[in-house]
C-alpha cells in the first residue's frame, strides 16, 4: 500500500497516548489544522532527535495553531515514559496495533528484521480532514523537511 496522497481524506484513529481507557482520535480535531508526525520507534536517536527538535522550536509550531500529534508503533507504556522523559509539549500516541500507519500507508514491510514498523512521515490534515501535505521517507534518519510542514499549516491559515 503507497502512502495517503495530497487531496485523500484522512482516516480517523482511536490511539493511546498512555496505558489506560483514554484515546486520542482525529476525528475530535475535526475542523482544525493537525500535523501527525510518525516516527518508527520511540528512544532511537533519530525520532528523539526529531521530537526534540519540535519541542525546541515549540513557540514556532504554537503561533501556527494547529495541533501536533506524535505517532510510534511501541506500546503505550513506552510511548508515555518517552514523552515524559523528554517534555514533549504534544501528544505521543501508541499505533501498537498499526492501525494508523496501516492505514496512512506508511508501514516497512522490513526494518532492520522487525515488521511493520512506522516510516518517518509527516501530514498535514485540513480542518475538513483531508490530507494537504504528505511527505514519507524512506531512510529512517532523515529528518522531516519543518519548513515545508510549517508553510503547509501557514497555506490553510
């Protein structure tokens, strides 16, 4: 399955941002702007770097107005602790089950052994839930392109 494309409606998710009953879903931004950005796994160097980085430069994603939505495939143990341990200002979601990724398109057939784990990628999600920005890297150190997400969120402004 290829990734979502610009001008797809976006799926809705029912996702974990911890243990416990409560969940996350897009469909209840419904009407604003939503940035998700998936990361293969939490505590790697990479996608810790990536969330850093958008902590860091919070003020910047704060001014846009749109709402920012982390997503890993790790269990929603690991996904609270990681969030925690590095102030992440945004949700981090569990898609333990894949569902997100699945149905986004943006699952690795193969990575490094493991299945189904999360490609770096990155949406932007217009207030009548259809994709406006799409962008999925194959290589699992790229960093997402933020200038590109961030003039994205500006377009729908």
């Amino acid at each position: 399955m290829s990734a979502l494309a610009v001008g797809a409606t976006a799926p809705d998710f029912a996702l974990a941002p911890g243990p416990g009953p409560d969940r996350v879903t897009l469909s209840q931004f419904h009407g604003e702007t939503v940035v998700l950005l998936f990361v293969p796994l939490a505590f790697s160097a990479a996608c810790t770097q990536e969330f850093c980085q958008v902590r860091d430069d919070w003020s910047q994603w704060s001014e846009l107005g749109a709402r920012v939505l982390g997503l890993s495939v790790d269990s929603p143990f690991v996904v609270k602790r990681w969030a925690e341990e590095l102030e992440i200002p945004f949700p981090v979601l569990s898609d333990c089950n894949r569902e997100a990724a699945g149905a986004f398109g943006v699952l690795y057939e193969d990575f490094f052994g493991m299945r189904d784990v999360a490609k770096r990628s990155a949406f932007v999600i217009g207030p009548g839930g259809v994709v406006r920005y799409a962008w999925v890297s194959e290589d699992a150190d790229v960093m997402p392109p933020f200038g590109e997400i961030r003039g994205a969120v500006q377009a729908l402004a």
